[in-house]
C-alpha cells in the first residue's frame, strides 16, 4: 500500500519517532510503514491519519491488482 505519511509528517514537523510515540507503536513500525514494508492495521491507519490531521484516504493509497 503506498502513503504519503513522510510528507505529511514532515510537514507537521513531527519524527518518525514521535509520530511513533503518538500512535503508541515503535519507530520502526512508522519506518516500515512508509517504506512500503509493512501495511498497517485498518486502527493504526486511522491512528495516523488523526495524528497527521488529515484523513486515511489522504495517507493510504492501495495498489490495485486487476485481473483479466
């Protein structure tokens, strides 16, 4: 799932470490998260998008997979 939370973050002026803190999920969950590496919780997804001031639309945008 791609997201925008670095943007947004840093916008905000908030660490990875204290966005972390705010979401009560380690560091390298944030990390994982907005490398692509990891795919939050739909809880944790609405987490960050609170902490962040936006919605979790604005954050996550899913991959769509088509099929023929």
């Amino acid at each position: 799932m791609e997201n925008k939370i670095k943007q947004y973050r840093e916008k905000k002026g908030l660490s990875q470490g204290k966005l972390a803190d705010l979401c009560q999920v380690s560091r390298q969950t944030i990390n994982a998260i907005e490398n692509n590496k990891y795919d939050p919780s739909l809880q944790l997804a609405f987490d960050i998008a609170f902490h962040l001031h936006t919605s979790v639309e604005e954050v996550f945008k899913p991959q769509r997979r088509f099929e023929n």
